[in-house]
C-alpha cells in the first residue's frame, strides 16, 4: 500500500427515504458495514438531524464511518476511512448500497501519500503491537443513539441502548418498543413517544382517577385506543366495575405492550375486559344508547388511525352512547403543542354536552411534546369537578391503590387553568 490510509467518498443517491429517517436502521446498517469489512468497532453514535435525517459516525480501531442522510432528497453522504492494509472500505460500501436502496457515485482518496510524507526518528513511549491487542472477546461497543420525537419547530431526544426491541408496521402504523436508558422501555408509534416505565403513570392515572371519582355509578366502561394496558390497569382498581370494553385498532400496540411493557400491561387477562381488535368510530357508532356510564378515549396524536378521533361526528356518538349520569373523557393534547387541536376539540365537546358540562384538566407530562398535556372531560349532567368530590374516599382510595401522581389535592388543583389556557379556551 502506498498510502497510510483509504478514504471513499460516496453519494448514495435514490435510497429509501424511510430507512435515512431511521436512525436504528442507520446505525445498525453502519455497525454491520464495518464488521463485515473485518473492522474493530469501538463506539457508535447516532442521532435524528431535525426535522429529518440522521447523523452519525462509528469509531473503529482502524479509523472512522460516517454518514448524515436527507430522507427527503433520498440522499445520503458517506465517509468510509480506513487505515492499514487490513480493512477494505469497498466492502463497508457494498454493503450500505444495498441497505439503502441507493444507486451511486465515489471516489476513493489515498490519504498519507508514502511519496510525500516519510517517516521520521520518533519513538512512541506507549506502543501497541500485536502481542497486545484490544480484548475483543467481551469486548462491549459503547453506543450514543438517540430517538427524537419532532415536529418542523422542536423535538425531544432520549437516548436508548441503539436496540430496538419490537418492531412492526401495520396497515395502520409503525409500532416499535426502545430500550431507553433514563426512562426505561418506551412504546412509540410513527416515530411519536407513546409512553414509557418511567413516566406513564401521570398519564394513566390521570386519565382514569379524577372521572372516576366523579362518576356516581362506575360499572360499564368504553375504552376507545388505550392499547398500552395502562388506562384498563387503572381502571381495574375499582371494585364497582362489573365490565370494560377496550376497542384498539392495532392488535400490534396490544402484543408490544404484552411482551416489553410488563408493568402497563397485567390487566390483559382480567375475566372483566372485552377486548376488541377493531375501530372504535365504528364501535361507537354502531353501540346502542345509553349503555357506558364512562367513555374514556384514549388515542394517539390527530393523525393516521387516531385522526377520526378528533372529529364531532365522533364524539356526538360517544354522548348518545352515555348513560343519564354518563361521563366522557379525552385526551386533548397540549396548549403549547397542538393549541389549534386543544381549543377545537374543546368548543366540539362544549357545542355537543353544553358549556357548563366541558371541564380541562392540565398535567404534567415529561415525554410529551412540551410537558404539559391536557384532558377534557364531559358530562351528561351539569357538575363542579373541582368540588364536586368525596376528598375523604378519594384519599383513601390514593392511599390503599398506592397511586404515584393522582391525589385529591391534586384533583382539585389539576382543573384550575393558567390565564394563557383560559383565553384560548375563551376566544
């Protein structure tokens, strides 16, 4: 060799747009590159560039692999450096041309040109040799890969082991389960953070408890989404109630949760939950009136499946479907997130039960976009959530269930708006 090291430069052009934006796929496909090529790889680090395409590099004993790729030009840009006669970087290339999908241009650059530079009289103290090599037998890659959930204007990052433990996409959506290393396993659907060990119960909780200790007759309960286990986890701590239909569209979020979200998902076998694997519009529409003393619906984000869900078809017939004393509660996204969705969706459920009978609830959500979220609440009859409550049963309820977020006090305080709300609210 004539030269200390190889350098390609490549431009993978027409890849699939899909796999630049996947930053597990990307890393793992850069990871492989290099072993196949006979590299030592010694660390890895990947992350989402906003608002799309990945960044990263992985560090091997003989040099260096890096990409970034704009998913939306189908383009990639690809450094393979490698230093001795030992690795060949053209095999790193073929490699990651077939697992993008890409055709291509490169070139290849001898980098230390031996008839250039020459060796001079220094004499390392420290010197490495082949009697000494890296332990590579429990050797472990140290990983930096990161999982962004974003829009075009702000994002939040958490950082996962680099393997992704369930992996499916559906008619309806991609569902796939991380490994994350602050917040514990984390479900994400379409690359937008679902829940995670860590936090899910300020979600769950909150969804549940306030309209439940509200309810006066808590035996029949509709569950639109909720396909996580959590919100029929909670549920299931009252002892009044005799069934719960659970309506999910994706049986994928149901086996996910089953077999990587342990906590969430001990409720499944409960002899009292009808679980139906089917649309929950359709459900709804097609259920007689008058038979759920609560409807709790518990979807995603307004986009794909859960779009219908945002709709005043849909909650016209979630109210005919209550009882006299029925209650309805739904997510309603945050205020600062999704403010159009948050007031929309509030004059719907105020323009179908009444102004007086539409409550928000604010809390707080540290995964979700902004880490404030809300819930609107409905009710058939008129009532006051904030006093309207047993404080001393609801306290004993907080303190017998062990619950970690919901309390009584807390109940009262979670329905007591901030000004900016108020005036969206308002307008």
């Amino acid at each position: 060799m004539n030269a200390l090291g190889r350098h390609i430069l490549v431009e993978f052009t027409g890849c699939n747009a899909d796999v630049l934006n996947d930053v597990s796929a990307i890393e793992k496909s850069m990871i492989d590159a290099a072993k196949i090529a006979g590299a030592t790889v010694i660390s890895s680090n990947f992350h989402h560039f906003s608002p799309w395409g990945v960044s990263g590099v992985v560090v091997i004993q003989e040099s260096h692999l890096a990409i970034h790729t704009w998913p939306e030009y189908r383009y990639a840009s690809v450094d393979l450096f490698t230093c001795g006669e030992t690795v060949d970087p053209w095999v790193s290339f073929e490699h990651l041309k077939q697992a993008l999908e890409a055709t291509y241009s490169a070139i290849e650059l001898n980098r230390g040109a031996l008839n250039i530079i020459k060796k001079s009289d220094y004499k390392p103290t420290n010197v490495r040799d082949s009697s000494n090599p890296i332990d590579t037998k429990n050797f472990k890659i140290a990983r930096n890969v990161w999982f962004t959930d974003k829009d075009d204007m702000q994002a939040l990052s958490l950082r996962y082991t680099g393997d992704v433990l369930f992996n499916e996409t559906t008619d309806f959506q991609q569902v796939r389960v991380f490994d994350t290393l602050a917040y514990g396993k984390m479900l994400a659907i379409n690359n937008m953070v679902m829940c995670t060990e860590r936090d899910e119960f300020h979600y769950h909780e909150m969804i549940v408890h306030p309209v439940s200790q509200l309810s006066k007759n808590l035996k029949n309960v509709l569950v639109i989404g909720g396909g996580d286990g959590g919100t029929i986890r909670e549920l299931f701590k009252y002892s009044s109630i005799e069934k719960v239909t659970m309506v999910e569209i994706d049986e994928a979020v149901v086996n996910a949760s089953k077999k990587h979200l342990p906590t969430l998902s001990t409720e499944f076998s409960n002899p009292k939950l009808n679980l139906i694997i089917g649309d929950g519009i359709e459900h709804v529409r097609n259920a007689k009136a008058g038979t759920y003393d609560l409807v709790i619906v518990d979807g995603s984000d307004p986009v794909g499946p859960a779009e219908g869900l945002f709709t005043k078809a849909f909650y016209t017939d979630c109210a005919r479907v209550l009882t006299d004393d029925g209650m309805l509660v739904t997510q309603g996204e945050s205020p600062m997130f999704h403010t159009n969705t948050f007031v929309e969706l509030n004059h719907c459920l105020k323009d179908i039960f009444g102004i007086q009978k539409v409550h928000t609830m604010l809390f707080h959500a540290t995964t979700y976009p902004s880490g404030m979220w809300s819930l609107m609440m409905a009710s058939k009859k008129a009532i006051n959530p904030k006093t309207d409550i047993d404080v001393a049963k609801a306290a004993s309820f907080v303190k017998q269930k062990n619950l970690k977020y919901y309390n009584e006090e807390l109940h009262a305080a979670s329905f007591c708006l901030p000004n900016f709300v108020k005036n969206l609210l308002e307008k």
